[in-house]
C-alpha cells in the first residue's frame, strides 16, 4: 500500500474512465510478486507516464510491458533516481519513462495489426449499404 502512495494523488486527479483503468492497473501490479524486485521502481514509471499513456491494453498486457521496460532499464532508472540532478530537477526522469510509453503504443499497435488481418495475412474491409441504424453509432431522426 506504501508504495501505492506515488501514483493515488495523480490518479485521483484523472477523469473517471482513466482512474478507474489505471486503478486496476496499479492494483494489479501492488500485487504482482514481481514488483519485490523493484519495490518503487513500477509506481514512479506509472506516475511519470500516466497521463500520456494510452488505455488500449489490458491491464495485465500493461504491466507485462512495464515489467519488461524495467528488467531492460532497472540500472538507468536507479543511476537516475539516486544522482543529485534528480533531486533538483525530478523532470530528468521523465525522458527515460518516456520509453516505457513508446513500448506500450508498439505493443497496442502490433494488436492492433493483428486484428486487422484475416487468416491468410491480408486486410479485409467491407461497407454495404443500407446501413442498420442499430450497427451504426450514430443515428439520424
């Protein structure tokens, strides 16, 4: 729950739909056992990149992400986090998050081709016509 700390005040400030997914998302990775090996490090990532982060993923697919970023970054994030720059200026962090933020939209965007494609590797799409008010979102009196 300490460690929760980081990220509660910056999620309450979100709107609602966001709160509530990276609420899940952080309550997932509270309890992720792997976040022993990095007690703070998931929880200041989240809170340098919330705001900009996109919500495509699944939580679980999010921390997947998050926990790759941090077995590949664990020592630049902990140079970072202990130097005195960052005691002056905590903002220098952010550009190294910034790349857990660029894994996730890869991620959401090799899903995203994945279901773009039919079976045989090509793209299929179909219009007709007339259209069913009820499969179309909007309507028109």
């Amino acid at each position: 729950m300490l460690h929760k700390r980081i990220v509660i005040p910056l999620i309450e400030s979100l709107d609602e739909k966001r709160a509530a997914y990276f609420g899940r998302v952080v309550d997932q990775v509270e309890n992720d056992p792997r976040t022993e090996n990095y007690p703070n490090l998931p929880f200041i990532v989240l809170k340098e990149t919330l705001e900009a982060l996109p919500m495509y993923l699944e939580p679980p697919e999010m921390i997947e992400v998050l926990y790759e970023f941090l077995d590949a970054n664990v020592h630049a994030l902990n140079k970072t986090l202990y130097s005195p720059e960052y005691i002056t200026d905590p903002t220098v962090l952010t550009e190294q998050c910034s790349q857990f933020m660029l894994a996730v939209i890869k991620v959401t965007m090799a899903t995203a081709d994945m279901e773009s494609q039919d079976i045989d590797g090509r793209s299929k799409y179909s219009l007709s016509w007339p259209i069913d008010p009820h499969d179309f979102p909007y309507s028109e009196d």
